[in-house]
C-alpha cells in the first residue's frame, strides 16, 4: 500500500484528487493539507511514502515546503499548473521526484505515482523540453545589480540600498534602470517577481 499525503489550497481539488486516488486499491490518502506548514506536519506525523503538493499556498508554498522536506524519506511530488522553467529548476534543486501540471489525466498522476515510489524520477515532458529548448536560466544581471535587486526585494529603500552596498542614490537608480531594461520588465515588482520565479536569488 503506497501512502499519500495531499497538499492543495483549493478545498475542492484538495477533496477531489483525495477521493480519486483512495479509489485506487493500492493507494492510502493518510493526510490533507492546505498549506505548506500543514503538509510539512503531516508528513511528519504520519512518514507516508508521497507527499503531493501544489506550489501557490499560503503560509508555506509548495517549494519551500518541498525544500524543508529534502532530507525526508518522503517523495515529494508537485502537481501545479505553473509550467515555469523557474519553479521547475528550483524543484529539482529540492530534490523533488515528479513535477506535473495539473491538466494531466488522473490515470497519468496515478501511474506517475507508483514510478515515484519505485525511485524513479517523473517531469511533465513541456518542462523537459523547455528546459533543452532555451537557456532559460542564465541571469543575465551582473553580481553588483543581483545584489541591488535582492536588497530591493528585501524592502529597501534606494538610499537603504545605497548605504549597504557603498553607492549614491543616483547610482542605485542607474542600476535599476539598467535591470528593468536586462529584464524587459517595466517595474520593480515584476523584476522581483521574473528574478524569484527564474530562481535567481541566493
């Protein structure tokens, strides 16, 4: 019997995919979370052989979740619709078994799941190709304005950020200048948004 714990933010989902996989005679739902912090308990309360986990959750998402799971015997598997080279990449860092998007037929989670349980690895192919397709994950900022846009990200101000890294102001809004313009965004949040999803920040 494979045991299974779920993670999902949508109640209705999270109901739906428990009842689907119960009906499978070799399955066992032992746990439902709704939140990162709740799916990391439940794995530890209950040490089921896969954890299933969205990404986009309160308190906890799904990566970070996956990141505090990495050294558990617990295969971590994310079911997301977020085909994002970002989040892929930052899965595979957690040592995450299976990476799949949620528009897959149910059979196809199923059958991913028992491959998982016997060690094998499972990635949604669109992520594969991606992946070989592009190179999607070379930063293309330089170490000095990494560093401005991960003070930024932190809720610095430019003249926090000029004090901290030894600049003036107006040199700081020249390099943000500069990483809106590498970034093809048109504000500071989305290049935080574009950074953190490429798996950009240390």
């Amino acid at each position: 019997m494979i045991s299974i714990v779920i993670a999902e933010d949508q109640g209705m989902l999270l109901g739906a995919l428990g009842s689907l996989l119960s009906m499978e005679d070799d399955f066992e739902v032992v746990g439902m979370a709704e939140n990162g912090e709740e799916a990391i308990s439940l794995v530890r309360e209950h040490s089921p052989d896969i954890c299933i986990m969205d990404i986009e959750m309160p308190l906890k998402n799904g990566l970070d979740a996956a990141e505090e799971l990495k050294e558990d015997p617990c295969k971590v598997i994310i079911l997301t619709t977020f085909a994002r080279p970002g989040y892929f990449e930052r899965a595979r860092k957690a040592g995450v078994r299976g990476y799949l998007l949620k528009d897959s037929p149910i059979e196809d989670l199923a059958s991913a799941i028992r491959s998982i349980k016997d060690n094998r690895r499972i990635y949604a192919p669109e992520l594969v190709d991606m992946i070989y397709s592009d190179d999607l994950f070379e930063n293309p900022l330089t170490k000095r304005e990494s560093e401005v846009l991960g003070l930024v990200s932190k809720g610095k101000t430019t003249k926090e950020v000029a004090d901290e890294l030894y600049l003036s102001p107006g040199t700081v809004r020249n390099y943000m200048s500069l990483i809106l313009e590498k970034l093809q965004v048109s504000n500071r949040i989305e290049a935080i948004s574009l950074f953190n999803e490429r798996g950009w920040f240390k």
